[in-house]
C-alpha cells in the first residue's frame, strides 16, 4: 500500500493511468504538460506526455519554476479529493479539479511560479486529462499519514 503523498503512491498511479485505457477517452486525451503538485511541504512534478504519463519525481519548492504550472492544496484538502475519488470510481462533483478551481481556491487552483498565464492555461486545455490521472487513483490502494 502506498502513502500520499510519494512518488511510490504516484507511480501507482502512473502506471493504472497508463495501462487502463478508459482513461484517454471521454474528453481525456492527448497531453503535454509538465505539472507540479503541492501537498502541504511536499512538492512534486507530474510529467505528460502524448497519451500517457511518463514520469513523477520529487521535487524542491524552487523547481517547481520547471513545470507549466503546479496545483496547491492542503494535504486534508487533497486527502477530501482522493478519498471522493475512491468511494465513487471518480471524483465526486464537489472534488473535481474543475470544482475545487472555480468554487474552493480563491486565487485559483492552478499556478505558475512566473505567473505565466500561457503556462497556467494548460490546467484548463488538459483539466480532463488531469482529472482522469487523479481517477485513476481509484485503483490504488492508499495511505495517509
């Protein structure tokens, strides 16, 4: 069993996003992005690639100026998505990325450390995408601390 927030549980992820093909569908698809994850003091980048992603590694706060744009939420915040995502297979209309976007971030979920719109405007072009890769956490079995 992996424990959110590592790479280990990210991995897991990866790989169920990679090999179940129902997420590349529906309004997922194509995407190239590199995406960073903040979760408390944990920083992340998430890298995507075509139609799968194809890598995740631990970063410092500082290199997340590498990825497009980076999403930063409190671990009991990411923890409320998560464990959405696992009692209903999907996030629940209340824990979607595009929710916690408009209606629980006040600045925003979505943020580049230049504050490069261009960049930032990746979250919302491959937000499908994104949501169908925290899905697929549906199928990994997780632990918090």
């Amino acid at each position: 069993m992996a424990r959110f927030p590592t790479v280990e549980w990210l991995d897991e992820v990866r790989e169920a996003f990679n090999t179940h093909k129902e997420y590349h569908g529906a309004g997922g698809g194509r995407c190239n992005a590199k995406v960073g994850l903040k979760v408390g003091d944990d920083d992340f980048l998430v890298v995507f690639k075509g139609l799968e992603c194809i890598e995740a590694r631990e970063v410092t706060d500082a290199d997340l100026a590498d990825a497009d744009f980076y999403l930063d939420m409190e671990p009991e915040e990411w923890r409320a998505m998560l464990d959405s995502i696992k009692e209903n297979g999907h996030a629940g209309l209340d824990h979607t990325l595009n929710t916690i976007d408009l209606n629980k971030a006040p600045s925003g979920l979505a943020k580049s450390r230049d504050n490069d719109q261009y960049r930032t405007d990746l979250f919302y072009r491959y937000n499908q995408t994104l949501q169908f890769f925290f899905d697929a956490s549906s199928k990994v079995d997780t632990q918090f601390e």
